[in-house]
C-alpha cells in the first residue's frame, strides 16, 4: 500500500437535483467524458442504464473514501457531481490519507458500525478481506443480492487488475478502480550523452543505459555523484530516496522491494509458497515469516535489500534525503539533478511532464523516462519485479444493504466505460486495457515518458500488489517501518532489524492462530527449525525461498538500450474474451 500524495483531508458534497433526463446524460457526455472508448450512442445508453437503476434509491445521500490522489480529487469533484445530477444520488466522495483510509476500515470491521457506504482501499488487504469475512464477495454479490445494480456493461474481463482482488477461493472480492506502478525513472538526456557514455564505458566496461540488475544501478549512481560531479555549474546526484522513520518508511518496503532484490519465491501475481513480504504460506494459511519458520523475511536476499537501501541512500543520494519522508522526497527529481532513481511511483507522472519545469524540454516532451526496474542479485525469472498500487472498490457487510447498492452504483459508474478513459487521462492510473490501448494515448504517449509502453507491454504483470499471504495487512504493514526505521537510523544492523521484523510479524501470526479469528485459512505456524534445515528443504524441493547467502553479491552491471527495449514489446493489444 502507498499513498501517491500525503494531503491535507478534504471531502466533497454533491446535492441532487429533482430529475435526471437525456438531456443531461447528453450534456455531460459532450461536455465531460470526452474521449471514451465507447461511441456517444453507447454511452448514452449506459448511463440510461444507470438512471434506471438507481431510481429507488433517489435523493438518498451516500458517503465514500479513498485517499488523496489525483485520479480520486477528480471522481470525488467531478464525477460525483456528474453521479448526483445523472442518477439523483447525492454523494459525500471524502479524501483522506492512505493510512486514515486502512484506521477507518478496521473500526467499521471491528465494531460493525457503518462509517463508509463504499470504499476505495488499496487491494493490498486481499487476504484481510478474505480471512475476516466482512467483505462482500463481488462476484456473488454481482450474480446474487445486487443484480438488479450491477451494469451489464461493466466489463470485468477489460480490468488489468482483477487477479489481484480475487482471494484463494478464486472470487472477486474488489474491483480495481486506480492502479499506478514503482518503476525506475532515468535521465533520458545525460544517458544518451555521448561524452558521458564514452566515459562510463571506458570506467566500467559496458554501456551505460537502463540497468539491468541493481550492480548497474549503482555503478551508475557512483558515475554521476563522484565521475560526473556537476552538469551545468549544479552538483548532481546519481540516486533519490528517503529514510525518515515515518509509517511511509513502511510502505519503501512492503510496496515490493525485497522482492526486487530476490526474496521470496516464483509465482505472479505473488511468489508460492513464499512470497515477497517473506511469509510462508501451506496451501491458504500462513505459516510463518522468519526463516526458522520457512520464512523469508530475514534471510539472506531481505538483509541485502535492506543493505543496498542504505548503502545507496548514503553515499549517491542527496544530504537532506535521509531525513526526508515519501512526500518530502517524491517531488525532488523532478528540480533536475538526480539522474536515476530507482524506487519510483507512475503516480507522479503527471507532475514530472507540467512545462516549464527543470525536467521537461520546451517543445513538452520529457527529459526524462521510466522503465522496468533493475532487480538484484537474489531475483530469478519468473518472479515479481516491482509493486503496483491497486485502490480498488470495496463493500463491507456491515453496511445497509441498501446503501451498499447506493454505492455499489456509485462505484461502477466511475470506473465504467463512459468515463474511465477521460479519468485514465486526468490521473494517468489506468485499470481498463481498452484504455490503455486507446489511439488517444498513441498520441499522448512521447509526452508521458514510457508509461503508455510500459502499461501495453508484457513486463507489466511482474508488478503486482501485496497478496494473500498477508493475512492482516493493518497489523503487519505498521510492524516495518518501526524495525526498518532502527536500521535507517543507525540504530540496528540490517539483520538485527530484518530478525526483528520477521519475529515480531511471527508474533502477530501466532496471535491470530491463537484467537481463532480467522477460521479455515488463518495461520498456523510452523515449528522452528535451523535456517540450514530451511536451506536444505527449498534446495530439495526446488523452490528458492529462504535461499543461501550469495558468495557474490554484486555481479557484473548489465544494461540494456532504453530505445531497443522499447522496440522489443508488441504494439498491437492483445485478444481477450469479453465477458459474458
């Protein structure tokens, strides 16, 4: 889970007006949800549908969260307001922070008092929803209770996210309504500097371009910060990051980055039966995250992550970094002398291509781009690569049934088709691959600097949220940044912080074992065993995870041409099934 913009909490109220007519839908069609993939006949149609279905719920007033993000500030001012004057529903959209969204949703989960009618929460809490069975199971609710309001266009099938909202027992339990990845971004311009690439190529031997593995990423980074020095009279660094202990601390890390470096095992969207957060899982529980329990979290491929991390953040990375938090940090690339950064969120695109700024040449076109995300020494093909945040829709039981059906239309609408390619283009978090392959973004792609490629080509599937290994995600998530916090100051070592972490989310497990709270897949630890015994097991079993330290952990830096390998992907949408 991330939160792309830690904002001040703002919320939105829409009043309705008496009636909905054509007039209206043609109003908003032609004024507003223009592009769409859809012709104004068919969106006209849809929302004809949505009038009618929402009749009997008309002049109520439902109330729906999601964090603060660009793609939420414009359905909470905009399509809210279209919502309301469209179907008669007035709607309270608020905007609040990531973490206030997850304390919200665990109070109306544990008292069962209705705070929200609907929500938009991030898919990381995939297995708290399964496990905790308050969470309306979509794909029942659409074919069952809530019929009679589930669009016969919706689509589902057209949602690039779906497999990471659907728990063990293959049901839908979200639906993707924004996602945005943690991808590298590069200096396309002092890349392609023939001075520079002579230089580097002399030095180390290979090209310098996109890197490959995280040995390229910081034989780049020393280049810049101590070869290069200065470009334009400017001191330069070769990598951005942040190291405040702060909860957004937390989300560097679970957001993916030990699976970069090589923890966990195989398996997308998440490795099986270990998986990028280091937990164990035997069928659908939990079994344990350290490695004496068969875990992953302080073996040998995290403590390198963690290692690399601070290595980096203080020798390549400006002074003031280390004291920064998430929000602090993310806008510092784009004042023009970092050239890489690694750990970077597509949330932040449409900041990074405003004109006039440091990084953005005059014709608007950027300086800079992204691209797929090194790995580390640990990693193996077939392995996740990186984090993709997936707010997705979200109904609670707990919830009055018919303020869920409210809602539930409420969130349709602002993902279907008549207006999520306009949404696509206002917050650049796509969920549809007709957006995605939309000829509008064939245009607009050279001014967004890779993330139309990146989002129509094959690679986007190693980039997934967290999984349903993690069976309580507001318990867990909050035990990281507090123990990798102490490696970041100086506090511990990164084992000494990695032992604790695996130790304390053991603990967590142990107590949700022992509750009972989580009935047929809640954990259920396994004994402890030497890490040799663990070692051994994976070696025989041929699975990866916990693996042996490397002897070797920096291998020769291998890059690949940005141009090529943009080259190399299809340009052509692939064929899927519509849905039935």
């Amino acid at each position: 889970m991330t939160s792309a913009a830690a904002l001040i909490a703002a919320s939105v109220t829409i009043a309705a007006p008496a009636r909905a007519d054509d007039a209206v839908n043609q109003r908003w069609i032609d004024s507003e949800f223009q592009p769409s993939t859809l012709s104004k006949a068919d969106q006209m149609k849809e929302l004809q549908w949505f009038v009618k279905a929402a009749e009997p719920f008309k002049g109520m007033e439902i109330n729906v969260v999601s964090e603060t993000i660009t793609t939420h500030e414009y359905e909470a001012r905009t399509l809210a307001k279209a919502f309301t004057e469209i179907t008669g529903i007035k709607v309270k959209h608020d905007l609040i922070q990531e973490g206030d969204v997850v304390e919200k949703l665990q109070t109306q989960m544990q008292s069962g008092k209705n705070v929200y009618d609907g929500w938009i929460n991030d898919s990381d809490l995939i297995g708290t929803h399964f496990r905790y069975g308050q969470t309306v199971i979509l794909s029942d609710y659409m074919t069952g209770e809530g019929k009679d309001v589930t669009n016969p266009q919706l689509d589902v099938n057209d949602f690039i996210g779906k497999s990471f909202t659907t728990g063990p027992d293959g049901k839908l339990y979200q639906l993707p309504d924004q996602q945005f990845a943690n991808l590298y971004w590069f200096r396309y311009d002092w890349f392609s500097n023939p001075e520079y690439k002579a230089k580097f190529k002399a030095k180390y031997g290979y090209e310098l371009g996109v890197p490959v593995n995280w040995s390229a990423y910081e034989d780049i980074a020393e280049f810049f910060t101590n070869d290069i020095k200065e470009i334009n009279g400017v001191k330069v660094y070769g990598h951005m990051d942040y190291g405040k202990k702060d909860p957004s601390l937390g989300w560097r890390f679970t957001d993916a980055w030990l699976s970069m470096a090589g923890n966990g095992d195989k398996g997308i969207p998440n490795g099986k039966p270990v998986d990028e957060w280091g937990i164990r899982m035997d069928g659908c529980r939990p079994v344990g995250s350290s490695v004496e329990r068969g875990g992953d979290t302080n073996g040998p491929a995290s403590v390198y992550a963690i290692a690399k991390y601070l290595d980096w953040l203080k020798k390549y990375a400006p002074p003031q970094a280390q004291g920064m938090t998430f929000s602090e940090a993310g806008p510092v690339p784009a004042q023009g002398n970092i050239a890489q950064q690694i750990f970077w969120y597509t949330a932040f695109t449409a900041d990074m291509v405003k004109p006039g700024i440091a990084v953005v040449n005059a014709d608007g076109t950027p300086k800079w781009r992204m691209a797929p995300s090194p790995h580390g020494s640990y990693w193996k093909e077939g392995m996740k690569l990186g984090y993709q945040d997936a707010g997705s829709a979200t109904l609670l039981k707990s919830t009055p049934p018919d303020r869920r059906k409210a809602a539930w239309l409420y969130l349709q609408f602002i993902n279907s088709k008549t207006v999520s390619l306009k949404k696509s283009h206002v917050g650049l978090t796509f969920v549809r691959e007709s957006d995605i392959w939309d000829k509008s973004f064939t245009e607009r792609a050279p001014k967004l600097g890779g993330l139309i490629e990146f989002y129509r080509s094959p690679a986007r599937v190693q980039w997934t949220p967290t999984g349903n290994n993690v069976p309580d995600y507001p318990k867990l998530a909050q035990l990281w940044w507090q123990n990798i916090g102490d490696a970041s100051s100086g506090a511990k070592t990164p084992q000494q912080a990695m032992d604790a972490l695996a130790a304390a989310q053991d603990s967590v497990l142990e107590r949700l074992e022992k509750s009972g709270v989580q009935k047929e897949c809640g954990p259920k630890l396994n004994k402890k065993e030497t890490a040799e015994f663990w070692f051994a097991k994976a070696e025989k079993d041929k699975s990866i995870a916990p693996q042996r330290k490397l002897a070797n952990e920096k291998p020769k830096g291998e890059t690949v041409d940005y141009d090529a390998l943009i080259k190399s992907w299809p340009a052509t949408p692939p064929k899927r099934a519509e849905a039935k």
